[in-house]
C-alpha cells in the first residue's frame, strides 16, 4: 500500500512534513526556526509513521500545519516586508481582544486563519524564488540563539 502524501505532523513543537521527493521517496522536512524554511531532515520519519500514542507527535491535517507553521515563524522569526506586518496585523487582534479582556470573535479568528494562509504561501513564494536562483528579497533573523 502507498501512502498518500504529502502527510503533516507536529514533532516535538515543530511542524514536520513527508512527501515525495522526485525519484519517487519518501523524505522528511523539518521547520527551520532559524530560516523559516523547511530543511530535509529524514531521520524522524519512522517515529512520526509509526507513533503510538507518544504525546509529542501528532498528526495534523493541511490547514492545521498552515496555522502551526505560522504560529511557530512568528514567534521565532523577526524581519521586515509584507510578512511581517500581517504577523503584526495577527498580533494587534490578539492585543486588542487582550486589552477588552476577551476572545477574538469568530471574524477575527476567521480573519487571524486568512492571514496565516498568506503568510504560508508568502514564504513559499520566496523559498521558490530562492531555489530558482534569485537573491532573497528580504532578510530574517531567528530569536533563538545562533544554530550550531
């Protein structure tokens, strides 16, 4: 039996993805924090196909990963450019609802749901951009220490 891919996960805090690569195998990319991209990283596939009941790994649909990559770049991620400031959009609704001492209400959740989507395809746009040879168009720096 195949598998469908690709397949979306949450590993240990971070979104995971399996796809297929061009020869047909199955590889396995991890959320860079430090780049916002997705670096292949195989040595997880295993526990993320076979995880019984570990609570630190867990499958998620596409609009779910969407929302986790989001909400992991930009708590991590610091940079200028369109990006940026609909993270700060996102961020003024949660302010706001904060200050009223409430939850964001369904159009403001349904608009944070929007935003993430574009952010998603914003950053896919610029690693396409990149892995075609073009300088990056804006520049991004992690929260975390330096990688090593």
């Amino acid at each position: 039996m195949t598998l469908p891919m690709p397949r979306f996960y949450k590993y240990f805090n971070r979104t995971y993805k399996l796809d297929r690569k061009e020869n047909g195998n199955v590889a396995g990319f991890m959320l860079n924090l430090w780049t916002g991209g997705f670096d292949e990283n195989n040595r997880h596939i295993d526990d993320v196909l076979f995880a019984m009941g570990e609570a630190e790994i867990s499958t998620l649909n596409e609009q779910r990963f969407v929302q986790e990559t989001e909400i992991e770049r930009q708590h991590y991620l610091r940079g200028e450019g369109p990006i940026f400031a609909l993270y700060e959009t996102i961020d003024g609704l949660y302010e706001q609802a904060g200050e009223e001492n409430r939850r964001l209400t369904a159009e403001e959740v349904a608009l944070v749901v929007s935003l993430r989507g574009r952010t998603f395809r914003l950053w896919e746009d610029e690693f396409a951009r990149r892995a075609a040879g073009e300088a990056p168009s804006f520049e991004v720096r992690s929260i975390l220490p330096p990688e090593r």
